[in-house]
C-alpha cells in the first residue's frame, strides 16, 4: 500500500505523461483523464506500477494546467534564457515544467522544496542530460515568482 505523498508522486508522474500525450494527440484534458482511470492506473506502464496514485490530485493537475496555461507558460517563459521560447522546449520538459509551475502557483499545500524535488526527479527518470538541472532552475525561479 502507498503513503499519501508516494501516491502524489504517481499522480504528478501521470499528469506529466497525460499533459505530454495532450499536446502531441491533441486529446482534451477530459478524454485523457479518463483514459488514465479506466486503463492507466492500477497497471503496469512502462515498467511503473501505477498503482496507488492520488487520482483526485492527478486530475486537480492536469484540469489545472490546462485551465491556467496561459498564466503558467507566461511564468515559464518569464524565467527563460534570453532568446528561448517555451516551444523550444522538449515536449517532455514541458509538461514537467507547466505541471511543476502549476503546482508551485496553485497548490500551496505543497512546500516549495517538495515541488521542486519531485519534478527534478520526474526529470531524472526522462532525461540522463542537463534537463534535470534546468528544470530545477526553471522551478525555483518560478517559485520565487508566485510564492514570495
């Protein structure tokens, strides 16, 4: 049996997967969502028992992100290098950086740290590159934005 906080990290793995399969099928937040209840959880997924997950949380993620895009990819873009725009971005790093960011604007029942250290781990377990490290930047600097 899961603790509470192991099934968050299931949900916001799942909400990163579901906001990526969002934006390259073009699948509304709906469809997905329950795509993810009926098939998803409670099963294996590439080798991810996703058993357990808050699927309360993992649904309050991806309605979320979608419902404030536009002020959550503004406070993304705002905290870019110079010269990159979001679309730039590896569709992964992106909807770890929009879950993440929707998460530190919205959730405040989430320390900072926990935010931030979960999605840097849900990197890691993408990317074996820089990815990691610049979603850890981008966070805390979003952070500092929505939560000082």
């Amino acid at each position: 049996m899961s603790t509470p906080r192991q099934a968050r990290s299931v949900a916001r793995l799942a909400a990163v997967q579901a906001l990526y399969q969002m934006e390259v099928s073009s699948a509304g937040a709906e469809t997905v969502i329950r795509e993810f209840a009926e098939h998803r959880f409670d099963r294996d997924l590439d080798d991810v028992t996703l058993a357990g997950a808050d699927e309360a949380f993992f649904a309050d993620l991806v309605r979320g992100v979608v419902a404030e895009q536009k002020a959550v990819d503004a406070a993304i873009a705002r905290r870019l290098a110079q010269g990159w725009r979001l679309e730039r971005l590896d569709a992964t790093v992106r909807a770890i950086l929009r879950a993440g960011s929707y998460e530190l604007a919205h959730r405040g029942d989430v320390p900072t740290e926990v935010v931030i250290d979960e999605y840097v781990e849900l990197a890691k377990s993408f990317f074996e590159g820089p990815e990691p490290g610049f979603v850890n930047g981008a966070l805390d600097a979003v952070a500092q934005d929505v939560r000082s």
